[in-house]
C-alpha cells in the first residue's frame, strides 16, 4: 500500500541530496582536468563544466519536499550519459596509460583468465544468447524501477528519491575510479571473447558497445555497480520489481565477463561499490528529525511514512471512564 502521507517539508530530500552529489563530481572531474593537463588539450569540456557546475547548484537550491519539477528530479539520471561519453575524451586528453597490466595480475592470480576461457567453455548459442540479453536489460533496468515509482505519486517520493540517489552515487563513484585508475578492459585489450557464437543478442551487445563505450571505463564495472546499488534499493520498496532486478543483475555480471567485456575482478569490484553505495544512499534518505523535537515518522516496510499524531488530539483508542 502507498504511504498515507508526504515526507515533510525539508531540504535534506533525497532528490537534492543526488544533486549535492553531482555537483561534487562535477568539481572533482574539472580539478583532475586542470591536474592533468587535460583542461589545455579540450578547453571546451573546461568550460562546459563550469557551466554545468553553476546550473546544477542553482537547480539543488530550489530543490526540496515541494518540488514538483521532473526535469530537476530526473537531472542526475539525464546527466549520467553525457558524463559518462566524455570519460573517453578525458582519458585520451590525459595521454595516461591504462593499468591492464596491474588489473591483469590480480586477476590471474584470483580467477585466472575467464574473459578469455569462459565463453570457450560453454559455446552454446541458447547461454550466449541468454547472458548476452541479460548484459543489454542493464539499460532499461536504470531507468524502468524509478520511473514506476515517479508515476506512483508524490506519496512515494522518497523512495523514488532514494533510488535515483543510489544511481547517482554508483555512477559517479565508478566515473571518479574510471579518471584515477583508467583500464581498458579485455575488449580492447585481446578483441572478442574466442568462443561465444554469433547470435543477435550478442552482435546487438558488441554494436552498441562499439558505437557508445569510453576506453579507460573497464574498472570497476559500472554496470554491475549500478545494477548492485539499483537492485538493493528497488528491492526496500518494489519487492517483486527488485526481484527481477536481482536476476538481470546476475545475468549482467556474468555476462559482462563471459562476453569479454570485462574482466572478472571488474565485477568484483563493482559488486563491491553497488553494495556501499546503496547503504549509504539508504541512510542519506531516510526522513530526518523533526526540528520541532517531535517524534519522528515512522518508517514501516517499503519506505511508508506516516506522520506522528497530531498535538492535542483526542486520543480514540482509549476507553473513557
């Protein structure tokens, strides 16, 4: 059931909270540009953060309870793509060499080398195609769970809030790894995954990398990251939803290394980030105290909020004398 009332009226929403957390990336990334010499060598990425870091301070000023603007909720999420194409530019801006050779060390050392073995092992059209469809559910698995809570109503705006905040959080936590520790991933480094058969699933997975991925982004993966952080976060308060999340999700993580898309200690470690980051972006949601030092809502299962009883209400429950 929906929660029977509105969060109260604060700034420390969510959906502003997601904002805080862009603007802070938006910094980072414009400092490790002018570190880097990177600013020199693309000016105009220089100057579009700038603007993109006055825009979106403006936007996380009006931004509370009351909000009623789907542009300013949606703006993190709207902005991950355009953030995440220019991590490619800024990789090669830096004329930094990737760290495959590091990342290659560990995983020989962990698991071997099962971007290259795993598809050998397992050659069959119905699992390629299987792992494959599950790697491209990625894309509309960030984007369906929040929108069904958008369209459920300003009762549950937090919820929806605490989702997008997760997505935030997990994107730019991988962005910022992506600019300090740049890997190329097997895919650039050894080509196609030997093994896995052709299929549609599979060729429609190596065009849309082809045409949209950003070299240097391999570590950790983001799409095990995101899908981590937005499976935990569905699951509080669309259970059947985070269900299904939770199985794309198992099917992305292998996917991406039976594919050759990644390599296996990628996976690992944005399993790793997708867990942290959506404890933290659970608790940066939760509905902070009543400044009036009044009880504070509770939170049932699902994120439900109800509000404490009104001061002076007759109080029903109790038999009168």
């Amino acid at each position: 059931m929906p929660p029977s009332s509105i969060s109260r009226h604060d700034a420390a929403t969510p959906e502003r909270r997601a904002l805080l957390v862009l603007l802070v990336y938006l910094a980072c990334i414009l400092v490790a540009m002018l570190a880097t010499g990177a600013a020199a060598r693309r000016p105009w990425l220089v100057a579009g953060h700038v603007l993109a870091i006055v825009y979106v301070a403006a936007i996380a000023r009006r931004v509370d309870a009351r909000s009623t603007s789907q542009g300013a909720l949606w703006l993190p999420v709207v902005a991950l793509p355009v953030l995440y194409a220019e991590l490619g530019v800024l990789f090669e801006a830096s004329q930094r060499l990737p760290l495959d050779p590091l990342v290659l060390v560990w995983e020989q050392r962990l698991f071997g080398d099962p971007a290259r073995t795993l598809a050998s092992r397992a050659p069959w059209s119905v699992v390629s195609e299987l792992l494959h469809a599950g790697y491209l559910s990625y894309y509309p698995l960030i984007v369906l769970p929040p929108l069904a809570l958008a369209l459920r109503g300003r009762e549950w705006r937090r919820a929806h809030g605490q989702t997008v905040l997760a997505l935030t959080l997990a994107f730019t936590s991988c962005f910022l790894l992506f600019a300090v520790l740049p890997v190329e991933g097997p895919r650039y480094r050894f080509g196609a995954a030997p093994g896995a058969p052709p299929g549609v699933f599979r060729d429609l997975a190596r065009a849309l990398l082809q045409q949209g991925s950003s070299r240097g982004t391999a570590f950790p993966s983001s799409h095990v990251a995101v899908s981590v952080a937005l499976t935990l976060a569905v699951l509080e308060h669309q259970r059947p939803v985070g269900l299904a999340a939770a199985f794309c999700t198992l099917l992305i993580a292998v996917g991406a290394v039976y594919g050759g898309f990644h390599y296996a200690v990628d996976v690992v470690a944005g399993l790793a980030v997708g867990v942290v980051v959506a404890v933290a972006a659970r608790r940066l949601s939760r509905a902070p105290a009543p400044p009036d030092g009044g009880v504070q809502p509770r939170e049932p299962d699902g994120g439900e909020f109800s509000l404490p009883p009104t001061p002076g209400a007759r109080d029903t429950s109790r038999t009168p004398r």
